[in-house]
C-alpha cells in the first residue's frame, strides 16, 4: 500500500500529470490567446484536473462559438475543437469597414478571415433591430447558392410589414419581402431570377414580377441631335 501511495506522488510530481501541449482547431474569429484565456488552462496545469465539460461551457460564452468538443489525449494533450456559426452576412460600417454577421446575429470582425464575396451586405440596420438577428437566422438556413445573388438587404419596415425587406441582386433585380416570409419565397426568387430579365420583384402575400423598363433616354438624345 505504501508502495502504490509513493508511486501514485511521484506521477503527480512528475511530468506525465502535467498537460503538455493545448491545440485549438476551427477557431477564425477568436485567437488563440483569446481562448486560452477564456478557457483558464494553461500549459503546466494537472492533466487529471482538467475538465472538459467546464473548458467547453466557458468557451461556449464567446458568441461566436457554436459548440466546443474537448478531447484529453494522454500524456499531457487537450485537444479543442471549435464549430463556429457560420458567416450569413456582412455589414457596413460607419467607416467604410466590414464586420461578419454570423447565423446567431452576433457581428464580429472580419480580420485576417477576408470576407466571402457570395453573402450579402447589410446596410442601415440599427444594432439592436430585432429583426436583424431573425434575418441572420433565416438566412442560416437557407442553401448557400440560393443567397450568393442577393448583394444587400437593407430594412424597409411598413405599418403592415414591420419585417419588411429591400434586397438587391447582383444580377440587377430588385426585390421587396419580409424577413419572415424569406424562407418560403426564397425557391419563387430563383425561378425568377433564372428565367426572367431584371426587373422588380415583390413577395408578400401574393409575388409579382415586373420587368423594368428600358432607359430610352439616350436613345431620345441621339434623336434630338440628328433633328
């Protein structure tokens, strides 16, 4: 018995019961120090006093990290790994900067990161509209290929539509909807976008197209010139 009690000191004096190594994986938009420090552990802490279930609960009030998975390796490594919420959005700043909105609303800095040119830009939305952090969430689920035309949404809220939305395309339509009716046109949008010539497009409670007309005013000008 004594025999096992000295071994058992001499381990937790030694180097095997200390970690060794922390790795992180997955993280963009939180550093690494920035985890460390949230998380509490540090290389030389007790390996065995380690728990992941407090690491993961603490890294989990960053608010971009959707779910955190620990994993103690032995001798000496914890291993962390980060799902983040994914980019939905970007947004406009003040200064002429960009922030990522993430699928939970929340807005952080792009960085190092770069921006992906397929999402949509945010303007004139105040920080704390209700319905920006909806529309980040519907947007959230909604296939990728489906958003990568729509270049802005802008709010443009009515007595009758407190939710609605002006979206601009990158194939040059307009489009007028609501942040709760996103989800269900989305699939009407892309029909249209595909088939028909730019023009504006309105999803409420009935859709319409209406293709824009024209500019004949060069083509007025040419004539005055020949007359």
């Amino acid at each position: 018995m004594l025999f096992i009690v000295l071994l058992a000191v001499l381990f937790f004096r030694s180097s095997l019961s200390r970690v060794s190594e922390i790795r992180f994986d997955g993280n963009v938009f939180s550093t690494r120090d920035q985890l460390l420090n949230r998380s509490g552990l540090a290389v030389g802490d007790q390996y065995f006093g380690v728990s992941s279930s407090d690491i993961s609960e603490k890294l989990r009030e960053i608010q971009s990290i959707q779910q955190v998975t620990v994993d103690k390796q032995f001798p000496g490594i914890i291993a962390i790994h980060i799902k983040e919420f994914a980019t939905v959005a970007y947004e406009l700043q003040s200064d002429g900067s960009l922030r990522a909105i993430l699928a939970n609303g929340t807005s952080v800095g792009v960085g190092s990161s770069g921006i992906a040119v397929e999402k949509p830009i945010l303007t004139k939305w105040k920080s704390d509209d209700p319905y920006k952090a909806k529309l980040c969430d519907a947007l959230s689920r909604i296939p990728g290929e489906w958003t990568a035309d729509i270049s802005e949404i802008i709010p443009a809220p009515i007595p009758s539509f407190p939710d609605r939305i002006k979206m601009y395309t990158r194939s040059q339509f307009e489009v007028i909807t609501t942040v709760s009716l996103l989800n269900s046109k989305i699939s009407y949008l892309n029909q249209v976008l595909e088939t028909e010539d730019p023009g504006l497009i309105t999803m409420l409670e009935a859709d319409s197209y209406v293709p824009f007309k024209p500019d004949t005013s060069e083509e007025g000008q040419e004539k005055d010139t020949t007359q």
